[in-house]
C-alpha cells in the first residue's frame, strides 16, 4: 500500500511534499497524530529516505505526539539500510531514555546492519545485550546472525551456532529458514 502511495505522490522524485504536508498542519495549528507520522514514515520506509524519516521522527514532539516503539523501528531499519550504524545505536539509546523497550524487531534489523558490513563480534554483542535486557532471541535472531556469519566470517563459526543453538530453547531451535540460511552460505562459497 505505501508503494503505491508513494508513486502516486510522486515521492521518487518530490520528497518533499511530506516535509510541506508536516509544515501546513504546523503553520494551521492542525491537530496531528502519532497515526499520521506512522503513514508519513511508513511512505518514507517505502521510498527509502531515511533523513526525512529521522526529521518526522524529531518533529512528532512539537506536535505533542510521542513516539512508539513502531515509529522508532521504521525509522532505525531506514538509517541501518543507509549503513548509518552508529545513528541507530544512537536511537537505541534514545529509546530507552525515553522509556521505550528494544524488541525483536529493533534487534534484528540492528544484527543484520552489523552483519551487512561485516561487524560481526557487534551483532553478537547485541544477542548478549537483548538477553540482558530480557528480549530473549529466537530462530529468526540466530538465523539473521548466521547469514552474516555465513557472507562474511567463517563456516565453522555458522555451524558453532548452528551448535549452540540446537542446545537451546524451542524458540530457537533451527528451523527451516536457518537451515536454508547454511545452506545458500555453503553454497556460495562452494563448500558443498
């Protein structure tokens, strides 16, 4: 649905336009709500500005709307997607001084921006953090790791967590997803 809204809004070519839409409801002293950023931030997702995400998120304060742990998400995935790593541990942060609590999603797309660059002891300081934190990870946490591992460290550091997690609880058991994971590592670099 956001991708259809953006090209009919023409977002690809005029980002702005929601920059001026935020504007006009300030300068009527229109009521906004934290459901008209969420739209305003899942077009930005859509359209991959991550900018003027991190600008609406900033601007949901002057409009009394606080932000949720959903707004931070959006916003944290575009920033990590731009590779701006170190931004979206800020907002981490940031969320948890506001009394916001890091869930699954904030993680994983954390672990898989760590893992796409290559800093894998980061995702792995993450899984450790996330237990701290009682956010315990699952199968789609440990596969999101293993794919990384997989594109940038070792196998036989894919298949020691393949290991450690066979030894865990249900939820992070392997599953299907993990072991496809393995598998399209091992393939790609021609191992198998």
């Amino acid at each position: 649905m956001y991708y259809k809204a953006c090209k009919l809004l023409g977002l690809e070519k005029n980002p702005s336009i929601v920059f001026y839409v935020i504007l006009a409801y300030r300068d009527e002293n229109s009521v906004a709500s934290v459901k008209m950023f969420k739209v305003a931030l899942n077009l930005c997702r859509a359209a991959k500005y991550e900018k003027l995400g991190l600008w609406l998120l900033r601007k949901m304060k002057e409009f009394n709307c606080r932000p949720d742990i959903v707004s931070y998400n959006v916003v944290i995935r575009l920033v990590v997607e731009k590779g701006e790593l170190d931004e979206a541990m800020e907002l981490m942060r940031e969320m948890g001084l506001i009394d916001l609590y890091l869930d699954m999603i904030t993680y994983i797309s954390m672990i898989n921006g760590f893992c796409d660059v290559g800093r894998l002891e980061d995702a792995c300081q993450l899984i450790k953090c996330m237990k701290g934190h009682g956010c315990l990870p699952n199968a789609l946490v440990y596969s999101t790791l293993l794919d990384g591992v997989c594109k940038h460290g070792s196998l036989e550091k894919a298949l020691e967590f393949l290991g450690k997690m066979e030894k865990e609880d249900e939820d992070c058991r392997p599953n299907v997803v993990t072991y496809s994971t393995l598998i399209k590592g091992f393939v790609e670099r021609v191992v198998i």
